[in-house]
C-alpha cells in the first residue's frame, strides 16, 4: 500500500479530465507533505486511470490528466 493511495483514490473518484491541486490541499488528502519521493510513487497513478502532469514549485501546484 502506497502512501499516496488516498490521494489516488480522491484523483480517480473526482472523474475530471484534469484536475488542479495545491501542496496544501494534496496534504489534507493524504494525509502527509509532498516531498521529493513524489516522484517515485507517481508512477502508481496510472493504475488509476490519471498521470502525472506539470508540478509547480513555485505556484506549490501539481496537475493531473485522465488517461486516454
């Protein structure tokens, strides 16, 4: 079980073609900050149906797109 599972969940049932999160608003999902093991484990979304797209450090943002 990964520890981003909550928030793929939250991604999948949501159903958006993209969807728009804040660092802030992925740590109350999750239940933990974003850091750089992000990376790794983002792999897992697309047995969710979404990947991955821009990650903003700035704007402390991070967008994800449905697949197909």
């Amino acid at each position: 079980m990964s520890k981003y599972n909550a928030l793929w969940e939250y991604i999948q049932k949501n159903g958006s073609p993209s969807i728009k999160l804040s660092f802030n608003e992925i740590h109350d999902i999750a239940g933990i900050e974003i850091d750089h093991s992000f990376l790794r484990y983002k792999k897992e979304l697309t047995q969710y149906g979404y990947q991955v797209g821009k990650i903003s450090l700035k704007e402390q943002t991070v967008f994800f797109n449905k697949i197909g």
